[in-house]
C-alpha cells in the first residue's frame, strides 16, 4: 500500500497534539527532572573519595609548605589535628610522598642544618659566622634526633663560651635537648644515653655530664645515666614494680584461661614495695701468697777493755786504794744484733651496693565472665540471658589465686573476683554483620538508583504507548484520524497484527514498541523528525 509522506508532515502534528496534551509532556520532563537529580547525588555518595594520612604531627612551617605544593598540583586535600594532619585521597598517598620528597618536602620543621653555609655571604663578621655555625649544627642534631622511633620533634641549644686569653680556666661547653615524644612512649636507657653521646661528639670540648636531656613532660631524662641520682633510683623502683604486677597478672590469667577459656578472664594486680640499698664488703685472703709487711733489726757488740792506770790528776789518783782487785782492771763492752720480719697472707677487700626491695602488700582484682542461657521472651523470640557464677566455684578461684601469689594476710593482701557479663557471642556477631551492612551500603544504594531509574523510563514509555494505542482506537471507530485513508487503513492492518501479537504472547511493552519500528520504520521515524521540526 503506497504512503503519501506529504500528508504525513501535514497531518502529524494534530496528530501529536492529541495523543500528547501539556501536562502529560511536563508530568515526563518533571519525572526526568526528578530521576536525574537523584542519580547525581546517587553518584556523588558512591564516588565519594576515601582520603589517608599524608603527613602527621607536622608543624606550621612544614604544613604550609605541603599545602602549598598540593594546591599547585590541585590535588584534593583535607586538614584534621589543629592542622598537624593532612589527608589526601587513599589511592595517591604514596605518588604525592615521592614527589614532595623529590622537593625537600618536608623540610623538617623549618630546621636549618649546614645548607645554611652553601650560599657565600660577603661582608659577615666573624661573631656572625660563629652564630650561624651553632645554628647550622643545632639543626643538624635536631634531624639525627628525629630519627629515633619514639622522638616526634627535638630542639637543640648549645652555649659554647667566649675564648680569652686572660683567664686561666676557660668556661665549659653546655647543651640541652628538649624531645617532644609519642603518646604512651618513652625514651630507654640506651636511647638518652645515645641522645648524650651524640651531642657530646658534635660539639668540641663537651663533656656528657654538661648535657640535659629533658622531655615535653618536664623529666629530666639524662638523670636516668646517674644510677645514684633520685630520678634514676626512682625509674628503677617503678620498674620493679611494673614487672612484679605483670608477672603475677600473667600468671593468674595463663591458670585460669585454660579452665575458663582466654576471653573468660581479665587479671589486674598492683603491688607496693618498700626498696632500699644492700651494701656489702669481702675480704678474701690467699695463704698460698704472702708478703713482707715490716721487718726490725736490732745490733748489739760487747768488748772488754783494760782499764787505764794514769787516772786524772788530783788527791784520788796520788792515794792509793785500800784493796787491789784484779777485776777491777779491765772494762766488759756488749754488741747485740735483733733482727724481726712481720709477714702476712695476701688479701684483697670487694665492696659491692645493691638495690633491694621488699614486698609490703599486693592486690588483685579477677573479672570472670559468667554463663549464658537461652530462654524465650514473651514473642517467643530466643535470646540469651546471662548467669554469673555461683559463690561456691568464686570461693575456689579466690583460694586458687591467694596460693599463686603467696598470699599473706599480715602484709593486707587482697584478692577480689567477680563474675561479670563480658561481651557475648550473639554481640559480636551482632556488631559484624552491622559493620558488613555498612560496607555494602554504597552498592545497595547505587543497585536501587538504577532499578529505580530503569523502572521509571519503563513505566513512562508503557504510559505514551497505552495512551497512543487508545487514541488510535477511538480514531478509527470514528471513522477519521487526520491522515489520509491510505494511510489510516494500513496503520489499522500494522495495529490489528500488533493486537493479536499481544494478546497470543503477552509480550512485554518494550517489545511490542521494538516490533512496531520493524513493520513500519518509516512511519516511525517521520513521526520522530516531524516531532522534533516542531519543538
């Protein structure tokens, strides 16, 4: 049957006045309107950009230059802790680190170290120079310190005295070292006594003992290398102290887990101390060696010699003796020669000081989760019901725990258990399959989003057909339908075999749309264009 286009482009705008008033076609582009904004803020929260730390703990200076450089590459950021994080999107942490670090970024807090030499400068005075020299190695110091796991920012000051020629003791160099640390962190021994060692060699003429180490909490840590100084007596005793409580609390827990399971248990326990120093001296003697300690000697001589008869002039020497003796002519002279060697046995003296302590009193608390029952409330849904321990089986745990610690009344020990709910099985289950609900939130909503939009287009191009079809009917029951006969004649065939199609197939509505553009294409698509001509 031949088709006259000329009457088509004629006749088909009536055509589409009756078949489309106004408010049909605003009622569609509202629908549109609507479907749209939805699926927009739809993507806006499914694309939402999950963002990660950057850089942490950073200071002024360092966080303008990293925004800095971000809002040149306009990379998206955020700014959390006063400040002191920056965030960017998950996916470039690691490509924005490597190009800030390509950059020097960050600097290290605004600290100065050697570069400061690498630009000459003319016209500086020696004092000057000196002043920049100490900057220039504070810097540095401040870097290296940097480095230590628990240290988050460190300052360096170094006070090195004025040399003279007139004064006969020269004053010695001083430095002090402030360290800002983690929280719940704190330097070891060993960690201070680098800290000490590390500046003492930077700096010429520095002695360790001129070097304090203190804390952002006001500890003077470099008192901890003086083993006799209170901090360091102090430090020892609290570490003492946390040791016993960790002990005892590991062994109560590890005795009672394996009989009430590892989560069934929560051990804390604290314990006095009274510490004090034990000094202590040997004397040790070796009998296999001995010594000279001192020696005497003592020389006597005796002689005897014949008197001399010419005795001294005088009345005694012209009158003779009343007896002559023979003894009396001769003169007895003694020698006499002592010698005395004191010895003794090899001994040597050891003196040792040591620190004691002694256990004043010690208490424990025990948590012990309880039983749970199943029981059914008044909707005869199941839950479960929490049942703490019987007296009976607390008393016994009490006595197991007081024959552990060396329980001893005298001293005040004491020990306290209760039965308390921990958190249940069905709890936790509970909370993860919320947390998996959470996760899979997006990809519910952007599923909804399209069936509702898919569903949407289906129901308004299911309204326009149903509409046309009921135009058309009542056009051609009338007898007229502002086309030419020809024309009318041949859309009632294509409608008639449509009809039948289904009302044997039940097909859906965009089938029966898809297989009215196969039979006549050329009527649908002049429909189209003159559609389109007149908007």
């Amino acid at each position: 049957m031949a088709i006259n286009l000329d009457d088509i482009k004629q006749k088909l705008p009536e055509n589409l006045q009756k078949h489309f008033n106004l408010k049909t076609v605003a009622g569609i582009l509202v629908i549109l309107f609507a479907l749209s904004l939805l699926s927009l803020v739809l993507l806006q929260i499914t694309n939402k950009k999950d963002y990660a730390v950057l850089f942490a703990n950073l200071g002024p200076h360092e966080a303008g230059q990293v925004l800095t450089e971000l809002q040149k590459e306009n990379i998206p950021y955020k700014i959390e802790g006063n400040g002191s994080i920056i965030l960017v999107p998950e996916d470039q942490v690691y490509e924005v680190r490597l190009k800030l670090a390509s950059k020097g970024i960050p600097s290290g807090g605004g600290t100065i170290g050697f570069e400061l030499f690498n630009e000459p400068k003319l016209g500086i005075t020696q004092f000057q120079e000196n002043i920049n020299y100490i900057r220039a190695l504070e810097g540095e110091l401040e870097r290296t310190i940097r480095q230590i796991d628990a240290v988050v920012d460190a300052k360096v000051n170094i006070a090195l005295p004025k040399e003279s020629i007139f004064m006969r003791e020269e004053d010695q160099p001083k430095a002090s070292v402030i360290v800002k640390l983690y929280p719940g962190k704190d330097l070891t021994k060993e960690q201070v006594k680098a800290i000490v060692f590390l500046v003492s060699r930077a700096v010429p003429k520095l002695k360790p003992d001129n070097i304090t180490v203190v804390d952002n909490q006001g500890r003077v840590l470099s008192d901890l290398l003086d083993e006799d100084s209170p901090s360091a007596i102090a430090d020892k005793n609290v570490e003492i102290k946390r040791k016993l409580e960790r002990q005892i609390e590991k062994n109560i827990q590890s005795m009672l887990a394996k009989a009430l399971g590892p989560e069934k248990v929560i051990v804390r326990a604290t314990v006095e101390i009274e510490t004090g120093k034990l000094k202590q001296q040997d004397e040790i003697y070796d009998p296999d060696k001995t010594a000279v300690v001192s020696e005497r000697r003592i020389k006597e001589e005796i002689k005897t010699k014949k008197k001399n008869e010419i005795g001294p002039p005088g009345t005694s020497t012209n009158v003779p003796p009343i007896m002559d003796l023979e003894q009396d002519k001769y003169v007895i002279e003694k020698k006499k020669d002592d010698k005395t060697k004191n010895y003794d046995v090899s001994k040597s003296i050891i003196q040792k000081s040591q620190p004691i302590f002694k256990i004043k009193k010690i208490s424990v608390g025990v948590l012990i989760d309880g039983k749970y029952e199943k029981i059914k409330d008044k909707d005869g849904n199941e839950k479960y019901q929490f049942k703490p321990r019987p007296p009976e089986e607390i008393k016994q745990y009490e006595e197991l725990i007081k024959s552990a610690i060396g329980y001893d009344p005298k001293r005040g020990d004491k020990v306290t258990v209760v039965s308390v709910p921990f958190e249940t099985k069905v709890e936790k289950l509970v909370k993860e399959s919320e947390k998996k609900a959470k996760m899979t939130t997006k990809n519910i909503i952007l599923l909804a989003a399209t069936m509702l939009i898919g569903l949407s287009l289906l129901i308004v191009i299911i309204a326009i057909v149903l509409k046309s079809k009921r135009q058309k009917r009542l056009e051609l029951q009338e007898g007229y339908g502002g086309l030419s006969p020809d024309i009318l004649s041949s859309m009632a065939s294509a409608k008639e075999r449509e009809e039948t199609t289904i009302s044997i197939e039940k097909e859906p509505a965009y089938i029966k749309i898809m297989k009215l553009a196969d039979e006549n294409p050329q009527i649908l698509a002049m429909l189209i264009s003159q559609w389109l001509k007149e908007d």
